[in-house]
C-alpha cells in the first residue's frame, strides 16, 4: 500500500513512524508545507498513555533525554495557596513518564527518525497540499510551493491529512463549517529560565475563572547553573479572539497588568512573564466536532480531526494517539477503506468527548469551585471549603476522558 501523508507536525511524523513499524505500508511519504523545517513553538506535554506509544516507537530514552517529568502537580488559588496536589507521571504509578518539553525538542526527535526510517527523500518540504480528488480506487492530491507555485500531482493508496488546525483536506469535506468556535479567552506563552520551584519538577496551575496561569518545567539545569527553563500559559478572558496562528507573538502590555500582583513566596509571576525569551498568544478556539473524519481512501488525523483547546496536555498526545491507531487498524485489516473507517469509529467518539470536556470542565475545575466558594478571597482552612475527596475526584474525572489515567494507560495497547 502507497501511502501519503500531508503535514510534518507532530500527528503526521508519529503517523509515519507507527505505519512503518507496522509494516502495513510499501511507500510512505510524508508532504510538509513549510519551506524547511524550523524549531517553532514553546512548550507540550506528552502523557504517559501518549509516552507509551512512542516508546513503543523506541522513542523514549531520546525523548527523555530532551525534556523534563513533571512528578507532581498542585493547584494555587489567585493568592498562591495550595489547594490541591497529586503525584503525576511515573510518580502516580504510570509505567511511562509525563514528559514536558520544547515543541521544537518533540519535533526533532520524530523528523530524524522519520528521516533515518522513511528515507529522507520520502520527507518533502515546500509541498502545500491544496486538495484532494478520489477515483479508481486511488487518491491523487494536489500541491504548491510556499509561492503558490503549482507542483506536480502525488497518487497513493490512502491519504491521510495531518495538516494541522487550519487543514485544507477538512475544508473541502466540510467547506461550510465557518469560523472557530472561540470561548472568550485568549493565551499569552512563554518560556523563562528560572531557579526551580516546589520539587522542582512541579507543574502548578493557579487561579480561576478570568485569569489563570499553568507553568511547567522544561528543561532542569539549563544553563548549567541549575536553573530550569519554565514554560508558563496566561490564560485570559477577553472579547476577541487572538488571531489562531501559532506563531503570533504576544506584548507583555496585553496581559501583565492582569499578574501585576501575583507575588508569592514561592513565585513571583510578573517577574516571571517580564524575563521570557519568547512571548506568543493563542486564542482558545476548537471545532464542533464533525459526524465522520473517513471519506473512502482519505482521512484526517490530529488537530485536522479534532481541533480542541490547547489545553490540559490533549493536542500533541491525542495526535499521536491517532497515529498508533491508525496504523494498527491499517496493520490488521486488508481493505484500506475499512481500515479508515474503523479507525473513524474508534477515535472519532473519544476525541469529541475530550472537546467537550474541554468546553465544559476544564483542568482548573478544582481551583474554579474553591474560588467560588471563597468568593475569590483568601481562604483561612481549606477543609472549611472543599474535601480532598472532592478534588481528587475532580482531578481523576478529567483526566479518564482524556485518557491519562493509571488504571487506562496500564491497559494493553490497542
Ligand atoms: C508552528 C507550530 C507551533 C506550535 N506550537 C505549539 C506549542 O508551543 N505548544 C503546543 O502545545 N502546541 C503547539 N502547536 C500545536 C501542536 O503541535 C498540535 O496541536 C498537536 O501537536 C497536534 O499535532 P498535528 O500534527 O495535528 O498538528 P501540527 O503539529 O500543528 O502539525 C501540522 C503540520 O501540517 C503542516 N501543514 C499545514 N497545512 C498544510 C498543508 N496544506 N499541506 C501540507 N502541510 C501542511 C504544518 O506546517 C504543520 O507542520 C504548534 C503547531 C505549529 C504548526
């Protein structure tokens, strides 16, 4: 089987890696708009359900190498007191850790495997795919260079459309969808080098509703003075959408003054946001989820299936979830078509239930309802206000729907 992937990200290079460790397909071809392959983006997260794919990759030792584990995670009020914390990755009990990292890190890890198991003639850059067109049982897409410049037809078997949030393939099967669906809040990101907080490989979230914030370490001792580099997202409601390009940069002015007085004992956040090397924003937009993803021999797969917010560690991890799927049903089943379709029952249903998850019960439920209850201001004993069954079955809740939970993650694969 000939196989064309459209987009080099991180669902379209997993997706490659898992099809050749299949074995189910003769020629894989990967097709990639950008002229060449720059390290773009901040940090991701990739969970243990996720890790335990791309170890099975022989990814792991490389991965780990590049990123941090985050072994807890605590929840902070607006005043920085700790409401809630829980062991995560391999500390909870995961077989494979939590990792967080730079997009760019990710990405060079999977290109050069892509590169030294596909061939790298088999990765092209400069190739926008601008369609796609079905008959006699194989597929023919159509491409441009970063000019606009016509290119010459591919034909394949199958083809799998991995090209991202803004996908040209689902716009064709669904050329009336309209704008992104936008929640009313916007995201400033960055990363800082910073001595480490907490245990050092700590991930906190702290505040509700208007205006929250995530950091996560990415890399320990990172200019060798043991000094860790922090990711951090600023979380922010706002009337309009930020324009959703990943590589927008983002002004302190726009959201500063909202952490102005954000100082803790154990973080002092305007200080934080004012040493980034790099600031960007992001608006939190996701799609409806659509009725099928599978169109004969096409398909979509990662943020062109399910664009969802970018949040709670769900976007890079569910597009490698896909990839290992995808290929496992193309693996076992002769007929092509069939595969794409199962593979459309299999993860169509999951992924739709963690956008709405997203909409209507985010990760930071459990700081929202102490907030709620405490109506924003200090709290004197957190027992008076919430149990520590309460958010542990808050935690646990969201963290089943996306997927991540020891008891689904030790499950067999498939
Ligand atoms: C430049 C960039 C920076 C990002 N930074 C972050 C970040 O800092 N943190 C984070 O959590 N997530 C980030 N993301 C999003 C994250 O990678 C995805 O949400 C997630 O990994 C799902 O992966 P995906 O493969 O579906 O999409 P992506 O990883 O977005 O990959 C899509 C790929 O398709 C390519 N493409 C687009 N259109 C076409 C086309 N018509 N033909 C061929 N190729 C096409 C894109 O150039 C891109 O390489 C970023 C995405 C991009 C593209």
């Amino acid at each position: 089987m000939d196989v064309i992937i459209t987009g080099g990200g991180i669902g379209g290079l997993t997706l490659a890696l898992a099809l050749k460790a299949s074995g189910a397909a003769r020629t894989i071809r990967v097709y990639e708009a950008a002229a060449e392959m720059r390290a773009l983006g901040v940090g991701i997260n990739i969970g243990a359900h996720a890790m335990k794919e791309l170890s099975a990759l022989g990814l792991e030792d490389a991965l780990v190498a590049t990123s941090c584990q985050p072994q807890d995670y605590a929840f902070f009020t607006r005043h920085g007191q700790l409401v809630y914390r829980e062991p995560f990755g391999k500390a909870a009990g995961h077989q494979w850790p939590h990792i967080s990292l730079l997009r760019p890190d990710l990405q060079r890890v999977l290109l050069g495997a892509v590169r030294e198991r596909i061939g790298a003639d088999n990765f092209f850059v400069g190739h926008r795919c601008t369609g796609v067109e079905q008959s006699s049982g194989r597929v023919t897409a159509h491409f441009a260079a970063p000019d606009g410049t016509p290119l010459p037809d591919q034909q394949a078997d199958i083809l799998i459309a991995c090209d991202g949030i803004h996908s040209v393939v689902r716009k064709q099967f669904y050329p009336d969808e309209g704008a992104f669906k936008f929640r009313g809040y916007n995201l400033w990101r960055g990363v800082t080098v910073h001595k480490p907080f907490l245990t050092g490989e700590s991930i906190a979230r702290i505040g509700a509703r208007h205006s929250t914030m995530i950091i996560y370490p990415l890399r320990r001792n990172y200019d060798g003075d043991g000094s860790t580099l922090y990711n951090w997202v600023c979380e922010i409601e706002r009337d309009v959408a930020v324009p959703v390009d990943w590589n927008k940069p983002g002004r302190l002015e726009d959201f500063l003054p909202n952490y102005q007085d954000w100082v803790f004992d154990w973080m002092d956040v305007p200080a934080l946001i004012r040493n980034a090397q790099q600031i960007l924003s992001y608006p939190m937009v996701d799609r409806d989820p659509v009725p099928h993803w599978s169109f004969e021999r096409v398909t979509l797969l990662g943020d062109a299936a399910h664009p969802m917010y970018p949040q709670g560690g769900n976007g890079g991890a569910q597009a490698i979830l896909d990839a290992a799927a995808l290929a496992r049903f193309l693996a076992s089943e002769a007929d092509p078509v069939a595969a794409l379709k199962a593979y459309e029952e299999a993860r169509l249903p999951v992924t739709a239930k963690i956008v709405l998850q997203n909409r209507t019960a985010p990760p930071n439920v459990i700081v929202d309802t102490v907030e709620q209850r405490t109506g924003g201001k200090k709290f004197e004993k957190l027992e008076d206000i919430i149990s520590q069954d309460e958010m542990k079955a808050i935690f646990e809740s969201y963290q089943k729907v996306a997927g991540y939970h020891v008891q689904q993650v030790s499950r067999p694969q498939g």
